[in-house]
C-alpha cells in the first residue's frame, strides 16, 4: 500500500494572480520633443571632436618642423621659376625704361 499523500502542484493565491496580468509602466515617459539621447551619441561626439584636435595639431607641428627644416630654401617647381624669372625681367624692362626715359 501506498504511504504518503498523493502530490498535488500547488497553485498561486487568487488575489495574485490578477495582479499578474497588469502591465508594469516604464521608470519614465519619453518625450517627442525631447528624446533622450543614448550614452554611444555622446561617446561619438567626443571621439570625434579629439579627432579634430588631433589633426589640426599634428598639421600645425608638421608646418612649423617643416620650416624649420626648410628655413633659406624654397623648392619651387619648374612653373613656378618660370613665372619668377618672367618677373624678374619685366622689372628690369620697367627699370630700364625709366632710367632712359628720364635722360630724356
């Protein structure tokens, strides 16, 4: 013969069960007009404004090494010393010219 009780699941209280059925509200209400922004946004915005910096400084030290380096040289192109020596010897027509025209 059997010696103990027959084993029944037990069932949850009425008064619990009806609570089960509402809907937990959220901890805030969001608002259309002034959503909340998430915590990556503002990780991003300041990644990229150290970005920004960064290059602009890393531009400005390159250009003050570079004229350091460079200081009394100028390495201009083939064009370049051809409009420098166009220049030069419009200067020297302008010069001459004066001189002769003040003999006069």
């Amino acid at each position: 013969m059997a010696q103990g009780k027959l084993k029944v699941k037990s069932n949850a209280p009425p008064n619990l069960r009806k609570g089960a059925n509402k809907k937990k509200g959220t901890a805030f209400n969001k608002r259309k007009n002034a959503p909340i922004q998430s915590k990556k946004h503002k990780f991003e915005e300041a990644h990229k404004l150290k970005q920004v910096i960064t290059r602009t400084v890393n531009k400005k030290n390159e250009e003050d090494i570079r004229k350091i380096a460079y200081e009394g040289q100028t390495n201009l192109s083939q064009a370049q010393l051809a409009v420098q020596e166009h220049h030069r010897k419009l200067a020297q027509n302008d010069e001459s010219e004066a001189s002769t025209s003040k003999g006069n």
